[in-house]
C-alpha cells in the first residue's frame, strides 16, 4: 500500500522560510517521479514542483526561484525547501507520486505577519 506522510508545515512570517518533508513506503521510491502540490483555501489543487527519478526538476512560476524540490533516496523522503514565503503560499501541502494525486494528510502551511 503507498503510504506518504508529510511533515514540516507552520506558521511563517512573510519573507520566511519552511522545509516540508514527505516520507514513502509501499513502492519503490528511488524508481518513482514525485510532486509536491497544494491547495489553498477555496481553490483547486496546484501543481508546485516535480523531481524525477534521475533528479531533473521542475516548478511552478509562482515558486520559480524561491522553492527547491529534493530527494533522499537512501531515506525513501522527499524534501520542498520553501524560501521567501508569501501569504499566497499559504495552503496545503501534499507530496504525490507522479499522478499529482494527494494521498496523505498533507501538511498546513500558513504565511502570515
């Protein structure tokens, strides 16, 4: 059974920064493209960023330059480094396999003063 958990979310001051991590089981991580997404209150699921199994990354514009997606691969985690938050970071966030589909808890981040 796929399992993710994800950790690492808070209450940020603008400009702030959080590390979300998101722990796997069930599948073969190391061979697996994994995503981070979110959702913000009263708003559709958003894509954030992608890391496939050879490392090659990719992030939304809204995150271009300020969030980092990484692996562990040894740790079977995923990690989202999230610098210079904004409120309109503020949201869930959900690790996912490749589909982009949320199967854990996902964790609050809020971006507040």
């Amino acid at each position: 059974e796929v399992q993710l958990v994800e950790s690492g979310g808070g209450l940020v001051q603008p400009g702030g920064s959080l590390r979300l991590s998101c722990v796997a089981s069930g599948f073969i991580f190391s061979y697996s493209t994994m995503s981070w997404v979110r959702q913000a209150p009263g708003k559709r699921l958003e894509w954030v960023s992608t890391i496939t199994s050879g490392g090659t990354t990719s992030h939304a514009d809204s995150v271009k330059g300020r969030f980092t997606i990484s692996r562990d691969n040894a740790k079977n985690t995923l990690y989202l480094q999230m610098n210079k938050l904004n409120p309109e970071d503020t949201a869930v966030y959900y690790c996912t396999l490749g589909d982009n589909t949320p199967r854990g808890q996902g964790t609050q981040v809020t971006v507040s003063s």
